[in-house]
C-alpha cells in the first residue's frame, strides 16, 4: 500500500512528466487542460497533509 508520501510524490511526478512531454504545455508557457488538472490534483494532495513531516 502506498504511503501518503509516495501518492504527493506520484502526483508531482506525473505532473512534471506531462509539462516535459505534452506538446502545448512544451512550447507554450500556457499550461493545456489536463496540466492544469494534474497540477490540481497536487495541489489537493499537499493541502490534504499528504507527505507531511511529524
């Protein structure tokens, strides 16, 4: 089972992976639709407590 950690970590990942091999997001400073989703989604999980240190 994956710690709240790994899932903050997953989420930033994906999020970073999608800006370096989307094409929009690539070549425009604009984020595209699913960049803006998966950066929510991040954002969710850090306001969430997820991958908080003690």
């Amino acid at each position: 089972m994956p710690t709240e950690g790994d899932a903050l970590q997953q989420a930033r990942t994906e999020y970073e992976q999608h800006l370096r091999t989307c094409r929009q997001c690539y070549v425009d400073t604009t984020p595209c639709p699913v960049a803006k989703l998966l950066l929510r989604a991040y954002n969710n999980a850090r306001r969430n407590g997820t991958g908080r240190r003690g």
